[in-house]
C-alpha cells in the first residue's frame, strides 16, 4: 500500500522501509553544510515567490517542533486528537528573513 502525507507517521516510515535512520541523526554533516552558507546565499531566492534557504530550514524547524510536541504527547499516552495544521499559514506569519541562519 502507499501511503500520502494525509496518513500522517506511516507515510514518513514508508520512506525509509527497513533502512537504519540512527546516522541521519548523529551525523554533523548537515550542520557543517549549513555552516558553510554566508548570509547573503542564506537569504537568496532564485526566483520571485521562491524560498530562500533561511526560509526553507526554518520551515523545517517548524515542522520538526510539531512533530516532536505530537511524539511528546503520545509518549504521555495523552487520548488528544493530533491537529492539522496549514503549513501556508505559517509560512505567511514567520520571520526568517529578518534572522540569521544561525539563529
């Protein structure tokens, strides 16, 4: 079966099947890239309407804050439904243009 992004966790573990994830998490790799980014490339966009890399790990940032308050809350066994949330919303009341990517 495939899942879509409507069936939430299980579309994500379809990705990555049987593979070992553990390095993905511990590995530096990604840091070291985004360090190497001056603010000036940070802050690029490609095209009108198009998101700059300080937008798009921002976005990730989100989504990862989400996530990890919904694993949170399974982990307390709490019986709340887990929300939707509009990922245009947000992106229309973020602020990363005026950060640093560091921040």
């Amino acid at each position: 079966m495939r899942y879509t992004p409507e069936d939430g966790f299980q579309y994500y573990f379809d990705f990555v099947k049987n593979i070992d994830c553990k390095p993905l998490f511990s590995s530096l790799a990604t840091f070291t890239f985004l360090d190497s980014i001056d603010e000036e490339k940070a802050a690029y966009r490609y095209a009108p309407n198009k998101w700059s890399i300080k937008q798009i790990v921002g976005h990730l940032t989100d989504h990862e804050r989400i996530k990890m308050f919904r694993a949170f809350l399974m982990s307390r066994n709490e019986s709340v439904q887990l929300w939707g949330y509009d990922q245009n919303f947000l992106e229309k009341n973020w602020r990363f243009e005026v950060l640093s990517l560091q921040q």
